[in-house]
C-alpha cells in the first residue's frame, strides 16, 4: 500500500517539493504573479489563494458505532516543524431508528450533541502528533415535530416516528428470543467521551505539490462514560491522498479500525471493520472552499434482520471551509444518511473552528 502510493505521487505534475518560506498577506499576489511568469500554466507550486483547505471533519454517529472507534475523515494535512493546532468542533445530530425482526428489537430515539476539543504539534520530519477529547449529550430533544411536520408537508414516510411520542429518548437495542439479552440500554444525560490520540506521517508531497500523501495511526483509550464509550483499547491505520488541479482538489483516504470488545457487546459485534472516503473541495474564493463528500465502510455489527444495522453504514456530507486571516480556520457542514435505511443517522450539522500557530509565528 506504501509502496503504490510513492508510484503514485511519482506519477503527478510537480510532485513533492520543500516547504515554502512564510508569505506576508500583502506578497501573496506578487508571489503568485512571478511565479506564473516563469513557469509553463497548470505547473509548479500553488497559488497560495487556491491551496486545498481539505475535506469535511466528518464521522460516523451511529449510536452502537460511536462507542468504539468512528474515525474522522483529516485528509492529508500536517503541521511543520514547531506547529501547533488547537480545534474546537460542535457535532448536532438527530436520530430515530424503531425496528424489530424475529431476534432482535431496536429503538434508537435521541438527539446528540458532541463537543470535541482537539491539540496538535508538528514534531518535523513531516510527523504530527495529536489528541482529542469530547463531551456528548444526549437527550430526547426537539426537532421532531418539525422533521415530522416537513416529512408530511412532502408526502415522506416518518420511519415510524409516529409509534413513539415526540421528545421521547430511547437508546436501546436487546434479543427478543430466549431469555432476553439487552445489548444498548443507556440513559440520557452527559458523558465524557474516551481520549483519542493520533500520529500522522506525511510520506510524500506537501502543501506546495499538486498531490501528497500521509499515513495516520489512531488510537481510542479505554476510558470515557458508559454512554459515550465501549471503554476499550480500538486502533485504526489510515492512508490519506490529495490531488489537485488548480483550484479543483480531489481527497481520498481509507483505512481499518480494530476493536477491543466488551463482553456485553461481543455476540453482535466484529472485531473490525474498514472505512473510507472520497471529498471533491473546490476554491471560490480566496478564503472559501466548497466541497461535497461520501464516507462510510463495513458494519460494525450484523445478523438483526433488519437494514437499520445490517447494512453498510453510509454517508453524504455538504459544506464549506473556510480561512479567516492567516491562522483561523472554519467549518459547517450538514450529513446526512444515504441510502437512508442503513445504520448511519438521519442527519448531523457540524461546525468547527481551528487556530494555527506557525514556526516562530
């Protein structure tokens, strides 16, 4: 896997190149216009005003999945030498899943807010290292007369929405043969979330090359609240990918997460799964970013009998990116499940803001 990747990038126009000295505001239009003047169109570096700002920080927010290891989407971006990056990220999501098959009953109703505080350092050697930790609550919530509402005003089916009263809050999922097994039965309320740390390696390319590549190795503590954590050890190892033409960027990543189970959860669940994902990031403007993307991968967990949990976990997102000055960054974006009988949920926005401290900065 390594190894293509190197070809790869072998393969794209302007291939890797060495970090750029830092550029003032006012010298990025004359930077850009003598850089163009000696070399041939659609070669060389960046124009500083179309560099990716990445893809969407997504991830999966099923509510059996994110107990384990869901891990977001990061792209191909490093911090240099002496960097640091502090991010502040707030995820909304609503949810309502009411099945039932011979075996197995399931009822996920809730609306999630989570709340992530991330911090990273660039170590050199195009290594980065970092970790996170949020907060998650969970409560019946709101927003279901009005989906509700819109769904009829468009003659769409509500899922079932109407067999339990608004506002309610349920996360539950048990047997329904034998002696009854109940696998989910978590309250509401707030929970600490388990740690998270990464270390990424940006093997080939930099911001400069219109293509790079970076390996990342993540790993999910055995801590948090049981409503917010399967409270084991997970691992996953990712391999990101840019390609750029110009102002048009196109990011890739996929990768496998290994779970440590709890003995509660170990008849339903699989030891690991692998995951990916496919970003198209257009620059409209000097400081704003478009993008559409689809993520997803393999189940955590099977054998229900019914497609809410059986079926490949799979999502769309929508949103922007954006740079505010020189050191902040922002982001929204809206997610939503498709195809919408899968175990992905129904919707999630999320905004996020990020500072960066460069070298010296």
């Amino acid at each position: 896997m390594l190894g293509a990747a190197f070809v790869l990038l072998a393969l794209l126009p302007g291939g890797a190149s060495a970090q750029p000295a830092a550029a003032s505001p006012d010298s990025v239009g004359a930077v850009a216009d003598s850089a163009a003047a000696v070399r041939p169109a659609g070669e060389g570096p960046f124009d500083l005003r179309v560099r990716p700002l990445g893809p969407l920080r997504v991830a999966e927010r099923n509510p059996l999945y994110h107990l384990f290891l869901t891990p977001t989407v990061r792209g191909t971006e490093v911090l240099a030498t002496g960097g640091w990056r502090v991010g502040l990220s707030t995820a909304y999501s609503n949810i309502f899943e009411y099945n039932a098959s011979e075996s197995f009953f399931q009822l996920f109703d809730l609306e999630r807010s989570t709340t992530v505080v991330s911090l990273a350092r660039g170590l050199g050697g195009g290594v980065e290292v970092g970790a996170s930790l949020g907060l998650q609550h969970n409560w019946g919530g709101f927003l279901d007369p009005a989906i509700q509402g819109l769904h009829d005003l468009f003659g769409l089916p509500n899922a079932d929405r109407e067999k339990v009263e608004n506002g309610d809050f349920g996360v539950y999922l048990g047997s329904r043969v034998g002696r009854t097994q109940v696998y989910l039965d978590l309250p509401p309320g707030t929970g600490m979330e388990a740690p998270r740390m990464w270390v990424a390696w940006k093997v080939a390319g930099g911001p400069d090359a219109r293509g790079d590549v970076t390996l990342r190795t993540t790993v999910k503590l055995p801590y948090g609240d049981h409503r917010a954590s399967s409270r084991g050890t997970d691992v996953a190892a990712e391999l990101a990918l840019r390609r750029s033409w110009g102002a048009t960027h196109l990011h890739l990543s996929g990768g496998v997460v290994r779970f440590d189970l709890p003995e509660r959860l170990a008849p339903i669940m699989r030891d690991g799964a692998w995951y990916g994902s496919v970003a198209l990031e257009q620059r409209v403007l000097e400081g704003l970013s478009l993008l559409g993307q689809f993520f997803g991968g393999s189940r955590y967990a099977s054998g229900f009998g019914f497609a809410e949990l059986d079926n490949l976990p799979l999502n769309l997102s929508v949103g922007g990116r954006g740079t505010l000055g020189e050191a902040w960054r922002w982001q929204i974006s809206f997610t939503e499940d498709v195809p919408p009988n899968s175990p992905s949920v129904d919707f999630t926005v999320d905004v996020a803001l990020t500072r960066v401290w460069s070298p010296g900065g």
